[in-house]
C-alpha cells in the first residue's frame, strides 16, 4: 500500500501518453504529488527500444525517473521523493504499485484498463485527497468518468521559459537609486566605494543575500537603470560589487548599444577579459547572436585580442549525417548558418545609405580569413587557441556534448553559449536536461562564467505579440 503524506491536496496519476507527449511533465504540478503507476512503468519499458521518437521520449523519460530515485532509499520512495525545481514550490514524486490489482469487473485486462483499477484503488484509500488520473487518451477520460474517476486532459503544452530550468542572472532593486546607497540601505550592508584598474568597486561587509551568486548582475531597474554592477566576489558576511560600462550611448561594441540593462550586462560579459565562459539565453530577437558577433568582431579585427572567431552550431535535423551534403565544411553547414548570415548582415551595414559591406569581395577576404565556420562533430580533439568561439542552438546539445566542446579551449580562449531551451529541436532533450541548463547550472559559482537571460525582443512588433501570444 502506498503512503502519502496526509497534509497533500491533490495526487495527479500520470497516463504513459501525458510523459511521452512531454517528458517534462513531473515538473507541472506546482506542490502536488505526482503518482507514477507500475503499468506505466512497463508501457514506458515497451515504448524505449528502436530509433522513432517516441522510443527516445520513453528512454529521456525513464532517465528522468533514475535520476530522482538514483540517490534515495526505500523509506523516501515510499514517502515521496522530492521534485526540486529551479523556481517554484517543490512538489513529491510517488510510485504505485499494488500487489493484488483486479480489474473493475467487465473489463478484459489492459493496460487502460490496470491504470484505471489503479486509480480508483488510491481514490479509495485517499477519500481525503482529491485523486485526478491526467491522460491524452480520449477513450480513457470517457471511461474515467463513467466509473465515477475525476479525469483531466494534460493542457500544459506551453514550452518552458528560459527562467523555468535556469537562473535568471540578474537582480533588480527599484529601491537602489543612482549610486546604490538606496541597496545599502536595504540590505542594512556597510559599503565601502573604491577604485581599482580603472573601476569602480563597491565592497559590502554584512549579511548577503542567499540567491546571490558570482557574476550576477545587480541593478535598479530592467529598462533604463542607473545603477548597475556585477557580483565580483562573494561570502556570507560579504560581496564585492563591479560598476559596469555603459554601452547605451558612448561606448559601443562594433558600432552596436545596449537598449536595456541586461543587453548591456550582456556586452559587459562578453568585453570582459576575466570572464572566459558566457552564456546567454533569451527568445528569438533578443540580440543574442547579433551582440555576440559585435563583440567577436571588435576584439578579433580592432583590439586583436583573438587571432579567429569560429562558429559552430548543431546541425538539425539529425535524421542524416552532415557527411551526406555536397561541398567543403563550410559549404556543408550552411544551411544552418542563416542567423549567422543574417546578423552578418546587419552588423556590415552602411548607416548612410543602408547598403551592406557584406558583399564586397574586400569585405569577404578581411572575414573569410578570421571568421570559420565548423560542425561541432569535427572539433573533437583539436585544441583551440586565441579563439573566439561561438556554440549557438546551445539547447540542441546533451551535456556530453557539449563539455566536448567546451574542454577544446586552450590558451586565450573564450567561449559564448547562446540558446533558448523553448526551442529544443532535439526529440530526446528537454527544457531541464539539455546542455545550456546544464553548463548554467554547474558553472553557476565559477568566478570566470557569467549568464544572462535577456528579455526584451528587438524585432517587430509582430515578431514581439508572436513571442506573447504564442
């Protein structure tokens, strides 16, 4: 008999279709318990063979499952395991499984029909608790209600947000004011104001904030902030606090601005030549690609701090190799290379008259030679030196993957992941196991990685109600 903890609301009983239909499902209920059936448990260990789609949902599905249970023991199964989200209440994960189940009488035998025996069997040990069996299965739902089962459809279809599987980077405090003492004040720190290599430094001796992590930003607002700083070092009783430049008007990157706080934190990470990992999140149109080109270029072709700026993303679709197209490498990857053209484009246009310097042969030779375009599966064991290296898609990438390419920085090496986990193109990833979650979350307190998550869209206003409305 399965055990809950008496103080649960809701037990959600997840249909196999509902895991494979989105493999991130145990992560939907806010603080509710989530029940895993056996005959789900079986169905999944039937779906996982083969090479379709649905056989590579069951495999990253039973993965998860693993996971959760990996380092627990018999008493916390039977408890409930934990399911910690990044944001959000944590809820509980429970197994059922029962060893004398009988079927409602008049049913033959099957799967369906054991998940619903299942569920009424906990509707009937829990009459304190609300038991909803979640399913895909129009049959089933009917047949749920005709035996009295509270039944749902699984309605949450929206793709995970950036900020749902990783930290957002940045802290805003309306209350900080131009010089920060309005922040001081808040935190009841002592500050002390001091200049170092041309910076501004803000030390804070006193209780810090537990979310606060090392490159962080701090500002006072998300459009038009006055103060804005990064976490440089950090302890319990103190923290260390970087004034950033200000690319919205003077400075620029490549001829390129800042529009809002977080695009200019964005320039700062990738300016700085502490920082050697970066990686920047965001939806379609928020700059990321675009300002991460005009920092490649200003420190490859006019500060000459890296001899070559390489590109690489992954190739989707994967139902064939890249080996199967015609040409060079570069003539290969070109058929995912259309952001990389694309913000080419814009970053070589002529302000006066609005034609691109893109297209002239001068232009083409100057950045052919500096600028590389690479598939990622040939970059296994070269090492690369005084690099700028683009991974772009980083979400289309399992960790595995990307450590490989990560592990390539040698000497003088920096290394800009961009993506947005919801637009993973790779059937088997998820919003909470591909690689850009991963490397955010494992390099999180490493002093020379920093992360953003940008906000605004700079498209138009079409492509801005398609990102709300969609």
């Amino acid at each position: 008999m399965v055990r809950i903890d008496k103080k649960a609301t809701r037990l959600y009983v997840l249909d196999t279709n509902v895991l494979i239909h989105d493999p991130a499902a145990l992560y939907q209920f806010d603080e509710h318990e989530v029940v895993i059936p056996m005959t789900v448990l079986e169905e999944l260990d039937k779906h996982k063979n083969g090479i379709r789609e649905i056989a590579r949902t069951a495999r990253q599905v039973s993965r998860t499952l693993s996971d959760l249970t990996a380092n627990v023991d018999i008493g916390q199964i039977r408890d409930g395991i934990p399911i910690t989200r990044l944001t959000g209440p944590e809820g509980r994960l429970r197994l059922l499984c029962y060893d004398n189940l009988s079927v409602p009488d008049n049913l033959e035998d099957s799967p369906d029909n054991r998940l619903l025996a299942e569920t009424c069997r906990l509707r009937d040990e829990r009459p304190d608790a609300s038991v909803v069996l979640v399913t895909k299965d129009i049959n089933l739902r009917v047949k749920a209600a005709a035996l009295g089962v509270p039944v749902e459809d699984y309605l949450t279809d929206r793709a995970f947000d950036d900020s749902d599987a990783m930290i957002g980077g940045a802290r805003v405090y309306p209350e900080a004011g131009q010089d920060g003492s309005g922040l001081w004040e808040t935190l009841k720190t002592e500050v002390k104001v001091e200049r170092e290599d041309g910076h501004v430094v803000y030390r804070l001796a006193g209780e810090i904030p537990t979310d606060w992590h090392l490159g962080m930003l701090v500002s006072d607002s998300d459009d038009g902030a006055s103060f804005e700083a990064v976490v440089r070092d950090l302890g319990p009783r103190h923290a260390h606090l970087e004034l950033l430049t200000n690319y919205r008007h003077g400075a620029s990157v490549w001829g390129v601005h800042a529009h809002d706080s977080r695009q200019n934190f964005t320039l700062n990470l990738l300016m700085d030549e502490s920082i050697d990992l970066v990686t920047i999140a965001g939806s379609a149109g928020t700059g990321k690609t675009f300002m991460t080109l005009a920092a490649a270029f200003q420190q490859t072709l006019d500060g000459k701090r890296f001899e070559r700026v390489v590109f690489t993303r992954a190739p989707i679709s994967m139902s064939e190799d890249i080996g199967y197209l015609p040409g060079t490498e570069e003539e290969k990857m070109s058929p995912w290379m259309g952001a990389f053209h694309d913000n080419m484009d814009n970053l070589l246009r002529d302000e006066h008259d609005g034609s691109s310097t893109w297209n002239q042969e001068a232009t083409r030779q100057l950045l052919g030679s500096r600028v590389q375009i690479r598939a990622p599966g040939f970059m296994r064991g070269r090492t690369l030196n005084d690099t700028f290296l683009i991974i772009d898609e980083a979400q289309n990438f399992t960790p595995k993957q990307l450590k490989s390419l990560i592990t390539r920085a040698g000497r003088n090496t920096k290394i800009v992941c961009l993506g947005n986990v919801g637009q993973i193109d790779t059937p088997y990833l998820t919003a909470n196991t591909c690689g850009m979650a991963a490397v955010v979350q494992h390099f999180r307190d490493w002093p020379h990685a920093g992360h953003v998550t940008l906000q605004s869209v700079e498209r138009s206003r079409l492509a801005l109600a398609g990102e709300e409305l969609l």
